[in-house]
C-alpha cells in the first residue's frame, strides 16, 4: 500500500513537473523590462547611426587593436567612444568616455562599456559598416586621375 502511494505520488509531481517544462517552452511569455531595454537599445544605435550618416569622417574603421584585444573597431575620436564588434554574431560593446582612444585601457575606472547583444546590434553592424565604407569612393577616386593621365 505504502509503495503504491509513493509511486502515485512520484508520477504525479513527474508529471506536473513536466507539464511546467512544456508549458514554459510552448508559451513564451514577453517580459516588459526586456521589451523597454530592446527599445532603448535601438534608440541609442539610431542616435549612433545618425552620427554616422552627419559626420562620417569622424568614424574610424580600424581592424585588430591590441590595446583591446578585439578584432574590429569604430572609433570616434572627437565624440571619445569606441564601438568593439566582431568576437561573436550580433554582439557589440560600446565604449564611452575615453580619453584617448589610442591609448585606453579596459580597466580605466573613467570608461563606461555598454554590452548589447541581439539581433538589433547585427542589423545596427551591417547598417553601420554600410555608412562608413569608403572602397569606392577611393576607386572613384583613382579612375579619375587614370582617365585624366591617359
């Protein structure tokens, strides 16, 4: 009798158990705060974007740093920012307050670094790498003088 109630009783919180699992995987439901950090998220790439599109010759595409260790780059002198991308597929760390780019440590007790992850920072990545190529300009550039020697 005693092992039957405990076998009833151990299928039953097995069940309910599983029945949370599946539920919890099936009904995704929105978490508000996640939703509002995604919209301001998005504000500050536009504000960035924007900046971009106004004042491309402050933007730097620079490739490995060895000061940060990362592999690409976007930096803004006169603003004193950096954004590091490229480790990982919609992963982008904006640095603010520095002093000198060139020069800055990860551990400056000055520098505010922002981490945002999703696929908004991919799309703000392709957006921003968009802006800011300069090949063809510089091809442009070199046809003209070639057409004007010939």
């Amino acid at each position: 009798m005693e092992v039957s109630i405990l076998m009833l009783t151990g299928a039953v919180l097995f069940g309910m158990a599983l029945a949370s699992w599946i539920l919890k995987s099936l009904v995704k439901i929105p978490n508000p705060g996640v939703r509002r950090n995604k919209r301001k998220e998005k504000k500050l790439f536009q504000v960035i974007l924007t900046d971009m599109e106004k004042n491309p010759g402050n933007w730097i595409q620079h490739g490995f740093s060895p000061t940060i260790l990362s592999t690409l780059t976007l930096i803004n002198d006169k603003k004193n920012m950096a954004i590091v991308y490229g480790d990982k597929e919609g992963y982008v760390k904006i640095y603010f307050n520095l002093k000198d780019v060139t020069l800055f440590h990860i551990e400056d007790s000055d520098t505010i670094i922002t981490t945002i992850t999703g696929r908004h920072a991919t799309k703000f990545l392709k957006t921003a790498t968009y802006l800011l190529d300069h090949r063809g300009k510089e091809l442009n550039y070199f046809t003209e003088r070639l057409e004007k020697r010939l």
